[in-house]
C-alpha cells in the first residue's frame, strides 16, 4: 500500500476530502474488496482440491493393496515372533522343571529310572548289557537311550539300540531295534539232567563248523547245579572268559524237555549301583573366604575273576529287589519275568547256577565239547580273532 493512498484513507476519516475525492477513494475501496471476495473463493477451490487429490491417493486400488500387504505380513512377523517366544520360554521352563523332578531323590530318578532299565535287560538278556543317556524330552518326561553291547572276544559288539521316553516315572514310548540277525535272540539253556547224550556233547557240531581264528561266545548247560564260585573255578586256567551266570528260579523245562528259553541270571561284572559305592577320597581346601570341595572318587567293592561269589550273589539279590521295587518300569522293559517271585526264590534258596555264557578263541571252546561238566552247548554270536591270550 502506497503513502499517498494511506494519506487519502486518514483524510477520509478525517472528513478533509472533497466530495469528488470522496467518490473516487469509495469506488476503489469496492474494488478493493471484490479482489478479496475472489481471492477468498479462489484459496477455497484449492483447498478442495488438494483434500480431494490426497483422497484419491488414499483410495488408489494399488496403494491400498500395497498397503494390506504391508501390514500383513507385519502382523504375521508380529505372530511368528510372539509363537517361537512362547515356545522358547516353554522350552527353557520345561527344562528347568524336568531338570528339578528328575533331579530328585538319592540316587537321583534319572540315575535311579536308568539304573532299573540297564539292571532289567542285563538280567534277562544273557551277555547283554546297556549303558543309558539322557535328555529332556516333552513335558515333565525325559528320553532315554544307548546301543545294546554284548562282549564277544575281547570286543563289545552292537547289538541293536534302545530309544525310550518316560513321563514322570512311567515307561510312555519304547523303541527297541534288536539285531534281528543275533543266532541267539531264543538262546535255550538246559536244565541238569541225567538222561542226556554219553556220546558226544549236543550243540557242539555248530561250534565245530566255525573256522579257525574266530571268536565266539557259547552257552553252557550244566550237568548240575553249582555254587557261584565253583561256577566260575570250572574256567580258571582255561583260554577263555566268563560272562554271564544263569540262575535256577524253579522254573521247569519247556514243552516237556529240560530247555529254559528265558533264563534269569547277571553278568560277571556286577551291575553296581549308586548305594554299592563310597567315597574314598575327599579334599577340601579354601579360596579366599569359601571352602571348595573337590577330588571325590567313588569306588566299589572289588571282585575275583574266579571267585568272590558272595560279593556276586548279594550284588545280584539287591539288583532283583531294585527291579521289585520298580515294577512298573521293570515290566515295560523285560518279559516273562516276574520280579517279586524270582527274589522270594532266591531269598529262600539261594543262588545256585545251572549254565554260563563264556567268551573266547573258537579253537578253546571247541575243548568244552569234551569237559565232564558241560551238559550242552549252544553258539551264539562268532566274530573275527580280537583276543589277546589270558
């Protein structure tokens, strides 16, 4: 706005103008405010269509598409994050929980619970022996597995593997892979009997066929029943190792012979459990303020080759009272055994054995055939010459 223009409005107001100047300023003014009622509808029309564009915008089929995609996928990475959370959390709960309850008790349930599987197939399994691991497995349950070994020469051969889920103490899930090519899956032993063959050994011919620098291991029958220590002098000085001791139970032959097809008896390495063991040595010495313990060595009663049958024979009643007090997972895992009644058998009679598993040179068992006390033998697993000379 000009200064002669601002002089002329002062002057209006002022009533200094003319009547001609007077008419002149008024029909500038009207000018003046026709310019502002057009310039105001002119912004008006340019905001409408600036609101209007943006909506176009917002609703463009492609846009909006995109859009939807968008947040699909991020509320999917929303959903996929909080799913792997829960589960890492149930995880991490799960275990600590499993890690509690098993850890329970003296002996500790997961020792305890692999101590009855690995004492129940020794027991029914002859020369069969198992070493179990463990992990956490679903809810509250834990899995349990390892290879299935038997010793043939000198070696520990595979036999299988076992895979078993427990859920709180219950067998739940077995999974057990036997060598299904094992020639001993029904090993018969023979109960003593006067009415067998004098001439020859039966089951000997088999063993006979196995050629030189082979190992082996055979089933020995009795011609009657032994003590655990005069069981195992039968061996001493021979080329050859016992393994396993069959025990009587009372039971009868099968099907009218003298055969016991599902025999119960323990390995010549007793199966020590956590309670056999003892400290013997212990030391303690301080780090700063704290007393830190360290060094403990547990160890177990010592046995003789060829001998220490009490030590064998209490090892193997405790183990038959571990498999009675867990029943339920004694039974999952073995058959035709009967806990309770083979430990009331041997509790009143004691242990007294009728046959053994024995190991070695094909060349040295072969002389078995010939032993005064040998009611029958029966070949079971053969290997390659692993064996170093006793």
């Amino acid at each position: 706005m000009s200064g002669d223009f601002k002089q002329q409005l002062k002057a209006y107001r002022e009533g200094k103008l003319s009547q001609e100047e007077r008419e002149e300023l008024e029909a500038e003014l009207a000018k003046m405010e026709l310019y502002q009622s057009h310039l105001d509808e002119l912004l008006e029309e340019e905001q409408r269509d600036t609101i209007s564009e943006v909506g176009s915008m917002q609703l463009n089929p492609k846009r909006a598409k995109e859009l939807m995609r968008r947040g699909k996928w991020r509320a999917r990475s929303w959903s996929i994050g909080g799913v792997i959370g829960i589960v890492l959390a149930a995880m991490i709960v799960n275990s600590i929980l499993t890690s509690i309850y098993y850890g329970l008790g003296k002996p500790e349930k997961r020792n305890l619970y692999a101590d009855v599987i690995e004492s129940a197939i020794a027991v029914t399994s002859p020369n069969m022996r198992i070493s179990l691991n463990s992990n956490p497995a679903s809810v509250l349950g834990i899995k349990y597995f390892g290879d299935l070994v038997k010793q043939v020469g000198d070696e520990r051969v595979y036999m299988g593997d076992l895979n078993t889920t427990m859920f709180l103490g219950w067998p739940r899930l077995i999974d057990q892979n036997d060598n299904k090519n094992s020639s001993n899956r029904y090993t018969p032993f023979y109960l003593p009997d006067e009415s067998y063959e004098e001439n020859g050994t039966p089951g000997s011919s088999k063993l006979s066929s196995l050629p030189e620098g082979t190992v082996a291991e055979v089933y020995v029958s009795f011609d009657r029943m032994y003590s655990t220590d005069e069981a195992l002098k039968l061996f001493e000085g021979k080329d050859m190792e016992p393994v396993w001791l069959a025990v009587y139970t009372g039971e009868a032959g099968e099907e009218g012979t003298a055969a016991v097809r599902h025999p119960v008896g323990f390995p010549t390495m007793p199966m020590w459990h956590e309670e056999d063991g003892y400290t013997t040595v212990y030391e303690e010495r301080k780090v700063l303020w704290w007393t830190v313990g360290s060094g403990s060595t547990t160890s177990y009663p010592g046995v003789e080759t060829y001998g220490s049958g009490d030590v064998r024979n209490e090892n193997f009643v405790n183990t038959l009272r571990l498999l009675s007090k867990n029943k339920t997972i004694t039974n999952y895992y073995t058959h035709f055994f009967d806990a309770d009644q083979v430990l009331d058998y041997v509790e009143e009679n004691g242990v007294t054995i009728y046959g053994m598993v024995v190991t070695g040179p094909t060349k040295e068992l072969l002389k078995l055939k010939d032993a005064p006390f040998v009611r029958y033998l029966h070949v079971g697993e053969a290997r390659l010459w692993n064996w170093d000379e006793r």
